[in-house]
C-alpha cells in the first residue's frame, strides 16, 4: 500500500497582554514544525493572578484574528480544536486534533489584564 504524502505545517504561538488598550508581546514566537495528521498541544503561561479569563485568538498571514475561544476556566471545544484553562495553574493550553495543512497559523493567546 502506498502512503499518502503528508504536509508539514508550522504553527506559532504568542502570548498577549492587554494592557489599557496596548498590546504587550511577552514572548518571541516559538514554532511548531509538525506532520499532518499529528495532534498538537501548544502551552500559554502567564503570571497575572487577577486575570479573569483568556482568549486564543488565530492569525493567518495578512489578515486579522479571529477568535477562537473566551475561557473563563474548564474547557471548550469545536470541532478538532479544543482549549483548556486553569486559572489556578495559570496555564491554557491550545489542542488541535488530527492537523491538517489548513490548521497552519500564528496562534495567539490573551490574557485579561486589569
Ligand atoms: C490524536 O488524538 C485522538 C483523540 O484524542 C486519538 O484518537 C488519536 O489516536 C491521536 N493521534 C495521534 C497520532 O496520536
Ligand atoms: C505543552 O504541554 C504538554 C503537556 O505538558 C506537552 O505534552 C506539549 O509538548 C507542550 N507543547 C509544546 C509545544 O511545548
């Protein structure tokens, strides 16, 4: 049986701050190379105790964010995208199941920072 071609991917992800309206980069974009077909875990940590929830938001190139999820804590799910959050860990992480070429973007998460 012949295997199918597979596709890398990249993806990337950023940790966002929102601070009165200006936005803060904490962190240089670690990437991703991964295969089609693989799952992916990406981690956002941050530090600020009072955050009430925290947004994933996706970037293709070019174009705006588009939000994925609002969190305030637990999980929420669509599709082969899935997010969790614990607000006590301070931790989110984004998965994506089964990827596919069209799940590469520059992912990026946000926090609440009031
Ligand atoms: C990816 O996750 C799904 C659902 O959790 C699982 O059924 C599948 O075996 C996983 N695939 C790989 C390549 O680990
Ligand atoms: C995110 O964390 C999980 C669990 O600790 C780990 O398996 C996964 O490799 C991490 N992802 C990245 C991109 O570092």
């Amino acid at each position: 049986m012949e295997k199918p071609l597979r596709t890398s991917l990249v993806i990337m992800w950023l940790l966002l701050k929102w601070v009165s309206c200006q936005q803060k980069v904490d962190q240089n974009p670690p990437f991703l190379s991964v295969q089609e077909g693989e799952n992916i875990t990406i981690n956002c940590s941050y530090s600020d105790q009072n955050s009430q929830g925290l947004q994933w938001f996706r970037q293709d190139p070019g174009k705006g964010l588009t939000l994925l999820f609002y969190l305030a804590s637990g999980s929420k799910g669509e599709g082969r995208i899935k997010s969790t959050l614990s607000r006590n860990d301070r931790h989110s992480s984004l998965h994506i199941t089964a990827s596919q070429p069209g799940d590469s973007a520059i992912y990026l998460c946000a926090v609440d920072a009031q």
